[in-house]
C-alpha cells in the first residue's frame, strides 16, 4: 500500500503519493498537485525541496555523513586516489587494476589543450580572476569540439567528451593562473599523476627543475576526494538545470563555475584567507574577532564556520583538519595567518557559544589552510575547488541525461502590478 500525504486545501483533501529513498529519506511528490488544486508550492532557495532522485551521493546533514555511490568519504580519502574516486562517481563502481589503467591512459593522452587557447588567454588582462578565466576556456572546448555540443550524440562520443574535460581542466587551471602572472604556461608531464601533473603545470619555471613534494601531492590528491561531489549544492544544481535543456556538457560545466565562483558557495575557502588577512593586519587579536562575530551590530562576518546542510559537524572538515595538521608539520610551515587561524579554530571549538550554534570549522576553512600551506595562491582556491568537483557535476550531468529528466522550469507567486491601461508618453 503506496504511502500518502493528505493536503487539505479549503473544503478539498488531495492525496499526494509519499516517495522513499534507499536511506530512508522520505519525500512527497507534488508533480500532480498544481493539476489537481491550481496551487503550487514555493521554497526559495529550494531547501526543502527535492528536485531529482540521484544515486550518486547521499548526505545526512544531522549525522554527518557523506557517502558517494555507498562508499563512506572517510574511507575514500584514506584509501583510494581522486582517479579512482573520478571513476566511481561517473560510472557506479570504483574501477579494478585494468580497469583503472584504461582510465589513466585516456586522461592521460588528453591532458594537452589546443594552442588557440593561448590565444584566447592573451585576450585576458594578466589580474583577470581564474575562475572567469576558466568558465571561458571551458566553453571553449565546444569551439574545438564541436561534437560534444550534442548531448544525444553515441555513449562512447560523450564518454570522449567527459575524458576530454577531466584531463584538460587540470592544464586550463594551471594556465589560467600563469596568465595571471604573467608566467609562460607550462606544458602537461604525461609521466606524472593527476595531481603532480597539476602541481608541476603550477610551479615549475624554466631556469630550474621542479620536483613534485609527494606530501603535498598526496594531500591535494585528498582535498579533490573530499570535493568531488555534494549532492544538489548550488553549482551541481546549476549543472544539471543548464544540462536539462539538452545544452552541452562544456557549457553545463562552464555554467557550474560561475555558480561555484560565489563566495556564499566555492568562494567561501578565499573568503576564509582574506579574512584572517585582515585579522593579521589589524594585530591579529582573535579574540577581538571572535567577539565580532558573537556582536549583532557588528558588520564582521566569520567565514568558514558552519554549514547550510551539516547541522553538527561537516565529515569532510574532520578529514582535512588532520590532513592540514599533518601537512604543516611535514612542510614545517610557519606562517602567522595559520597561527590566526588555529586561534580561532581553538575558540570556535571550546566557547559554548560557538558550540550552541553549530559554528564548527567547516571544509572551506581547512582547505583554504592547505592550500595556502602548499603554495596555491588564494585567486586559485575556488579554481582547486573546481578541479575537485568536476568528476561530481559530470557524474550529475550523465544520471540527468541517462534519465532523461525534463528541462527545468520552476514556477512563481506574482507580485506585480495588476493589468492597467498603457499611457501615452506626453500623458505621463
Ligand atoms: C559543497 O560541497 O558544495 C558545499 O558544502 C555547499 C553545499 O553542499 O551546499
């Protein structure tokens, strides 16, 4: 017997099927109600709102749990890599020795960008923010790639095209950033991994040899797993609502950028290192910032503390955490702003007034640690952000389009004028 919400509405009751998930979530379907009443239903922001069923990843915000295609995110970061990670995210499983093999040589033979996009860079000026940079590069791809412009096109054409912009985002990163100062681009080293290949395109410069830290390498490569996917977050929602209307991937992704870019969403890890910038520069007193925080009139806002879906703690904080504290020590990072940033973290975690309202150290404020720790400029933190959650937007994108789910088109509540008469403009 189907399970149902009664809705009464005046002297009507409508019987609304209730859905359930293979966690135990529970939703009710509304697809009929405004047919049967004319009313529909408004959520701004869409946060009681489901609006597609995925069996990607599943979260649960009270209990602090982040799994993606049933793997636990704990034992993810511990014990696979950011390709493997890729893999399961996109195809369901996490890929066997031959398997995962396959995958690296077709990342690997791809990772190389058509030199037109110099071109495209030079039209940018050297301060241009990289993630304007690369939202543009990647809707370039359709320029190259014409055929990836049709999303219907044969699974092996759009499995080229998901390839294609796995391998090259990393090179488009690094050499949105090279523009950015000005640096000559470096080309990709094919004998490296994912994210040495990364690292070197970074920092390498031609009057020395760059040798790739493997500390620093292996901790980027468990920033990227703990980023890779969210469920409906802003940008995936972006994601999947510009791909319902059988737009490209390139374009769907490219749009995804700009929704990560915002400091509320990908943003918020540059955001966290401005802020302890500017607690550095005025002393650096954290317990003078902390009573900000805590001051209504106070316009000081802390960045990186809290979460809109983890009302407890954020499971990918607790993994970075450790991650960062280990880092620091093996690099022997000594750098004031970290020193602000423990500061901060010490009394978010111990005053109950911190504690009361759930502000705990979230994702963006260890990661925004790291990367700074590691050398990433922070222009390049929502980049890395980027880098980390494209396996999970394809992944989206892909279950959309393989369920063929409709175009996107959320309704409104009026607010407006009511009809009046139009005045000719000498009677106005
Ligand atoms: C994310 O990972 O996308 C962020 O935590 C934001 C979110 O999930 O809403």
């Amino acid at each position: 017997m189907e399970e149902t919400a009664q809705l009464k509405i005046g002297d009507k009751v409508y019987e609304l099927p209730i859905i359930e998930g293979t966690e135990n979530e529970k939703a009710i379907d509304i697809s009929a109600l405004r047919g049967q009443s004319g009313l529909i239903t408004i959520d701004p922001g869409y946060k009681n709102t489901g609006s597609t069923k995925s069996a990607i990843t599943f979260l649960d915000g009270e209990k602090g749990i982040l799994r993606y295609r049933g793997y636990s995110i704990e034992e993810l970061a511990e014990k696979s890599t950011f390709l493997e990670v890729s893999h399961l995210l996109i195809y369901g499983e996490l890929p066997n020795a031959e398997t995962l093999n396959s995958f690296r040589k077709d990342i690997t033979q791809h990772t190389l960008i058509h030199e037109d996009i110099k071109n495209i860079l030079e039209g940018f000026p050297s301060n241009s923010h990289p993630m304007g940079v690369l939202s543009s590069l990647v809707s370039s791809l359709t320029a190259f790639y014409p055929e990836s412009l049709d999303p219907n096109r044969s699974v092996a054409e759009v499995d080229l095209s998901i390839k294609r912009l796995l391998a090259k985002l990393p090179t488009m990163a690094a050499w949105a950033y090279k523009n950015e100062i000005g640096h000559p681009a470096n080309y990709p080293d094919n004998r490296l991994d994912y994210c040495s290949n990364f690292l070197k395109m970074m920092f390498a410069v031609p009057s020395a040899d760059y040798e790739v830290d493997p500390v620093v390498a292996n901790a980027l490569d468990k920033l990227l797993i703990l980023h890779a996917d969210h469920e409906q977050n802003c940008s995936t929602s972006t994601v999947r609502i510009v791909g319902s209307s059988h737009s490209s991937l390139y374009a769907s992704v490219a749009a995804g950028i700009g929704a990560l870019w915002g400091p509320l969403h990908g943003g918020a890890n540059q955001a966290v290192i401005e802020m302890l910038q500017n607690i550095k520069k005025d002393g650096g007193d954290v317990k003078k910032y902390m009573a900000k925080a805590k001051d209504k009139n106070d316009p000081f806002r802390l960045m990186g503390f809290g979460h809109r879906v983890y009302k407890n703690f954020d499971p990918r904080a607790t993994i970075i955490k450790k991650a960062a504290d280990d880092v620091l020590a093996q690099l022997g990072v000594n750098d004031p702003i970290l020193e602000i940033a423990k500061g901060l973290e010490e009394i978010a975690l111990n005053d109950p007034y911190f504690i009361e309202r759930k502000l705990y150290p979230n994702v963006d404020f260890y990661s925004g640690i790291i990367y700074r720790a590691i050398g990433i400029p922070t222009s390049m933190f929502t980049v890395m952000f980027t880098i980390g959650r494209l396996p999970g937007w394809i992944a989206q994108w892909k279950e959309m389009r393989e369920n063929k789910e409709p175009i996107g088109r959320p309704r409104q509540v009026y607010t407006g004028m009511n009809l009046r008469p139009f005045v000719a403009l000498d009677k106005r």
